[in-house]
C-alpha cells in the first residue's frame, strides 16, 4: 500500500502512467467501448465509474500545456438522443486541474482510430454512452 496513491489504480494502470512519456495519449471508456479489439495496452477496471476513474488519474497525470486538445471527448452520432451529461462531470473533473480548459470533441469513428494509437486504454464499467475520454499527456513541471 502507497500513501497519497488512489486506491484505484491498480499497480498496471501506474507501471503505465509511469510509462507514459510528453504527447502520448490515454484513453478511459466506457463499458461500451470496444476496447480489446483496439488497445495496445488494456487496463480493465471495470468496477469503477468514468468520472471516478478520471479523477484518480488526474491526480497523478499532468495534461499536455502546448496542446489545446488534450482533453478530447466522444462526439454524439447525429440523431441520437443520448444523455451525454458525463460530458459535464468530465469537463468539472478536468477543470479541477486546468481551470482554463475546454473540451475538443471527436467523432465517433475518429475517436476509435484515435484510440487505436492510444498509448493505453482503461476500460470502466461505466454505463452512460459517450463517456469516452481521450487525455494527452504533458511534462511534469519542476516546482518554483
């Protein structure tokens, strides 16, 4: 057991956290999300909720401060009446952290192919569709 660590993040999801270098990308899912069939590197956690999942990651994981989209959220398929309030749990999540952020948005099928060269990708049990989030990572800034 490690102080000041999220319980959970499993010892896999922070070997890869660790792993992760400047401009590589994360993505959390949803239960939906076909994930075996895309990632390169599969973390299940499929107990866990997104916003949740999110959260612990953002306490460890520093955003990418010269990319404006390094948080990229699941585009709505046209037509589709789905509640996509995770979008907003998402969003204040983020903000937590990078007060000034917005989030860019992708459509369905390029957020998969996106997701393909995805450094890694947790699965959540997550249930609300579109609950799909792409983070980029960024430098750890030495302290003043």
């Amino acid at each position: 057991m490690l102080k000041g660590i999220p319980k959970i993040l499993s010892p896999e999801l922070l070997k890869i956290l660790s792993e992760m270098g400047h401009g590589d990308e994360l993505v959390i899912a949803d239960a939906n999300f076909p994930a075996a069939s895309i990632a390169r590197r599969l973390v299940r956690a499929e107990g866990t909720g997104g916003t949740e999942m999110l959260s612990a990651v953002l306490q460890l994981l520093p955003l990418d401060q010269y990319d404006s989209e390094h948080f990229i959220l699941m585009e709505k398929c046209p037509g589709d009446p789905a509640d996509v309030s995770i979008w907003q749990d998402y969003t204040r999540e983020v903000q937590k952290y990078e007060p000034q952020t917005e989030p860019a948005h992708l459509e369905r099928f390029a957020f998969y192919e996106r997701a393909k060269k995805a450094f890694a990708v947790v699965i959540t049990g997550e249930s609300r569709q579109y609950a799909n989030i792409l983070l980029k990572k960024g430098c750890v800034l030495e302290e003043q």
